[in-house]
C-alpha cells in the first residue's frame, strides 16, 4: 500500500476521535521526516531507473522526480558528453525499444521473477552501456534507515 493512500484508509476505519489525534500526530512526525530524508535525487533516479517501477501501469513522473533523476546523473556522471548520450539513451528505456522491449526483458522486471534491478540491466541494457553502467551504478547502492534513527 502506498503512503499516499495509507493515512485515508486508516481515517475511514476509524471511529475514536483520540486515536484519530494521536495517529495525526504520529503521521506529521512520518511525513516531516519522509520530507527530510526521503526526497532526494538518489530516491528519484532510482524510482525512475527501476524496471519494475517503470513500467507498472501506477508508475508517474513529475517534475520533481525528473529533477532528481537529473541532478544524480549530473553528480555520478562528471562528463557532459557522457551525460548527453544517457539523456538520448533514456528514451529507448522509456519506450522499451531494442532489448528493453524483449519478451525476456518484460517478463523479468516484474519483481516475482528474482531478478535484481542491477542484474535487469545487466542483461538488458547492453544497447545503452552508458546508461546501462549509470542505472547499475544507482541502483546497486545500499538503502540506510539511518535517517529516520534516533541517535
């Protein structure tokens, strides 16, 4: 379920007034902290490049996540050519072109067939090695709770 639809299902089960106060408490805490430390270009370049979130029928992109998307290749990728060449890539991506749009390449991005993302381009993505190199690059890196630990 997602965090967007998840504070109205709880509302609309709900029937006692204090825990609908004490659960609005708790749910600023998660969204001053979502804010904080969930909205970065990493998240979004990673939202973006994996093949199971890209190509679900719920997937959206907003300006937000396209900035984002930009903004991390800006910093992983320091050449501008090499830069522009994943820009021009990320439409065979988008439209599932050339092996993005194998059958092979469709069945295993679902996440239930166990392929990775990172393993997804790897097989998939050799028609665009420099996107191919960036998005194994993003979406190899490891997740941290950190953030939204006491210290």
């Amino acid at each position: 379920m997602s965090l967007e639809i998840l504070p109205i299902e709880i509302f609309i089960d709900c029937n006692d007034i204090f825990f609908l106060y004490s659960y609005i408490l708790i749910w600023n805490i998660v969204d001053a902290r979502w804010e904080l430390q969930l909205h970065r270009p990493l998240h979004a370049a990673t939202y973006y490049l994996n093949p199971h979130y890209h190509n679900n029928l719920n997937f959206k992109v907003n300006a937000n996540i396209k900035i984002g998307l930009y903004q991390c290749l800006e910093r992983i990728v320091p050449n501008a050519s090499e830069r522009c060449k994943i820009n021009l890539q990320l439409e065979s991506f988008k439209d599932a072109k050339g092996l993005f749009g194998i059958e092979a390449a469709k069945t295993t991005r679902d996440k239930k067939k166990k392929k990775t993302p990172a393993q997804w381009w790897d097989s998939y993505g050799d028609e665009c090695l420099e996107l191919q190199r960036f998005a194994i690059r993003v979406l190899s890196l490891t997740c941290t709770s950190s953030g939204c630990e006491r210290n």
